[in-house]
C-alpha cells in the first residue's frame, strides 16, 4: 500500500494570485502586481497557461521564503547584485576541491 502524500506546508499559500498577494508585504505587492499584468497579457496573446503557473510557482517561494526569513528576497538580489558589480562573491572563501573529494572518498 502507498503511503499518504506529506500535508502540505501550511506556510505556503495555494497557486492563487490573492492568497500569495495577502502574504506579500506592499513592495512585493507592487512587485508581483507588475509581474502579474505582464504574465497575463503574454497568456492572452499565447493562450498557454504555462507562464501564468511558473510565475505563481515563483512567488509561492518567495512568500515561503519572507514568512521564515522577512526580507530575505531583498537581501538576496543585493547579494546578487554585488557578485555582478564584483564578478566574484567577496565573502566567498576559496575552497580546495580536490582535496574536499580525496577526504570524502577516504584517501
């Protein structure tokens, strides 16, 4: 016998734009409103729903992410945003790979 699907995670709304738009603080808000206009009117024109359910995908993690972690989305693109400036991460530490693998293969 199958066992029964894990509940889901009751952090994470439903793939509907007002129960993800709810979670969202008002500059996500505006952020997925934006979004939104755009993704619906790429819809209309293609008449293919596949936008429309990648992007609820998108903000049902990025609410996910806001209700552990307020303020991580905006953490995260500034992170980004400095790796580009840089062309590296300046808080990365360098790391030998090579020898990561030897030790986990237990040479």
């Amino acid at each position: 016998m199958a066992s029964p699907a894990p509940a889901p995670d009751p952090s994470i709304p439903p793939a509907d734009p007002q129960a993800i738009r709810a979670c969202l603080t008002p500059t996500l808000a505006a952020e997925f409103d934006h979004e939104w206009g755009i993704v619906l009117d790429r819809v209309k024109q293609s008449q293919d729903l596949t936008d429309l359910h990648e992007l609820l995908a998108k903000w049902r993690h990025t609410v996910h992410l806001e209700l552990r972690d307020p303020g991580a989305t905006y953490r995260l693109l500034a992170k980004a945003e400095q790796i580009q400036r840089a062309g590296h991460n300046p808080d990365a530490a360098p790391i030998d790979l090579q020898a990561l693998i030897q030790q986990r293969l237990g040479h």
